[in-house]
C-alpha cells in the first residue's frame, strides 16, 4: 500500500511540475512519509519512473498476449489488436505526455535501452497477431507485414500524444486497418528479410533484468503464497533444479492472480535466454 500511494502522488507531481523537475523529498512530503520509507520501496526515483512504466506497459503487452492466445476468429484479430494499442494510447496519453516534455530523460540510456526491452515485446506479439491473420501470406512478407504495422502504428500514437483535440479513434482503427489489409492483399516487394526477422528472433529482456524485475514484484506483494512462488520460480530462474510439477503449480499461482498474470509469460521467456 505504501508503494501504491508513492505512485499515485508522484504521478501527481511528475504532471503538475515535470519529471525531472520533482524531487524525492516532494515525493516523500506530499505522501507524509520519510525518505527512509521511501527508499525501502524504491533505491531511487529512476527505479520509481521505471515501476510506472512497468506497470503501464506490461498490463498492455499482457493484454496482447491475451488476445494472441485467445479463440478470436482470425478475421477480427488485426481489427482487435488495433483497438487495443491505439486505445491504450488515449487511455494513457497524460502519462506517456510526461516522456515526451522532459527531453533530457528521453535520451537516458537505461531509459531508452528499457523501451528498446518493451519494442521487442510488441515485436514478437505483432508477429504473432499476422501469422494468426495471415496464415497463407509468403514468410518474407510476414516481417514486412509487421514492421509496417508497428511503423504506422506509432505514426498514428503519437497523433494521439500530440493532438490538442479529441482524436476520433474509431475512425483512426478503420484507417490503419484498412491499409494493412490492402498492404497484406497487394504488397509484393519485401525490404526487412535480411534485417527485420532478426528482430523477431530476439529476446526481450536478458536474464537478469528479468530477475530484477520478479524480484521487485515479490517484495510488493503482501499475498504470501504469491511471494513464496516467485522466490521459488527466481530459484530457478537463477540455475537451481525445480521439479517440473512444482514448477507448474507455482505458474499456476501466479496465473490466478490478476496482478501476476504477465509474469507466466515473462518467465517463459527468461526460460529461453
């Protein structure tokens, strides 16, 4: 709860006066609470600003993976799938606003090496979303299909981000769905083969970074045999032996709760690296 209220008031802050321009002491004042306190929950407010991103992004990509693993006929999941992303830029616009006026940490390295973390996600799940739409389109313009999808897709985010009015986001779906569908239809000459499908290929995160992550998560949580599953799973993760049938349950855990639904799916990955 105390990490919670840190969130929300400095959320307030970042909005009111700016991300670099708000303190740790701000924070810690309009929250009532010790520095102390505050350095309990987070070693320092880049750790804070990449909690806030965490939480924005990973509830979107879980979301993607949701409607990937979903029995959506594969007719409406491009159309799904474009719903989901540009609607989650009007639902979040205030806060991704924040990035785009501090100048100064959009060119952070960790900052923009974490994005580059998060693009990679989209990357595999977009990927994933035209081969269910697209069974039958030739491989090589299955990465052509998605660099154009993500490409447009950002066009039109940022639209969003920077439009002073109302956008009309039904209107912007049917747009790009409609001009993915004519690229898919018509398309022929491919120019991301020999570059973009390695892109596909690549793992979001390194190992370790994923531990950071899981491990942040246990020591948020007051639910006991949540964190009791992930320090077993980062047991694991760390090279200790797990029986598979534990491993399973432990998933399993993880997987009915709602807060911890993604990290069955960041854990597989790690899996992998």
């Amino acid at each position: 709860m105390k990490k919670q209220l840190i969130i929300e008031h400095a959320l307030e802050l970042f909005s009111e006066q700016g991300i670099e321009a708000t303190s740790v002491q701000q924070i810690t004042e309009k929250c009532g609470i010790s520095k102390g306190a505050f350095y309990l929950s987070f070693k320092s407010k880049d750790e804070l600003i990449y909690s806030l991103i965490d939480q924005f992004v990973m509830e979107f990509t879980k979301e993607i993976e949701h409607l990937v693993n979903s029995n959506i006929p594969s007719e409406q999941i491009l159309r799904a799938y474009i719903d989901l992303n540009l609607g989650s830029f009007v639902k979040n616009r205030s806060f991704a606003k924040l990035f785009i006026k501090d100048h100064a940490f959009i060119f952070n390295k960790d900052f923009v090496s974490r994005l580059q973390g998060y693009q990679k996600i989209l990357t595999k799940l977009t990927f994933a979303i035209v081969e269910k739409k697209y069974p039958n389109l030739a491989e090589h313009m299955k990465h052509d299909l998605v660099y154009f999808i993500l490409a447009l897709t950002k066009s039109y985010s940022e639209t969003i981000l920077l439009s002073a009015d109302k956008i009309n986001l039904e209107l912007m779906c049917s747009s790009l769905e409609e001009k993915v569908e004519l690229i898919a239809k018509h398309a022929t000459i491919p120019f991301t083969e020999n570059t973009f499908e390695l892109c596909t290929e690549l793992q979001p995160f390194n190992k370790q970074a994923l531990i950071d992550y899981f491990e942040n998560f246990k020591h948020a949580s007051n639910d006991l045999i949540i964190v009791e599953s992930i320090t077993l799973l980062l047991k694991h993760l760390n090279g200790e032996t797990l029986p598979v049938a534990v491993e399973k349950g432990l998933l399993h855990n993880l997987k009915n709760c709602f807060e911890t639904k993604h990290l069955v799916y960041l854990y597989n990955v790690g899996q992998q690296l």
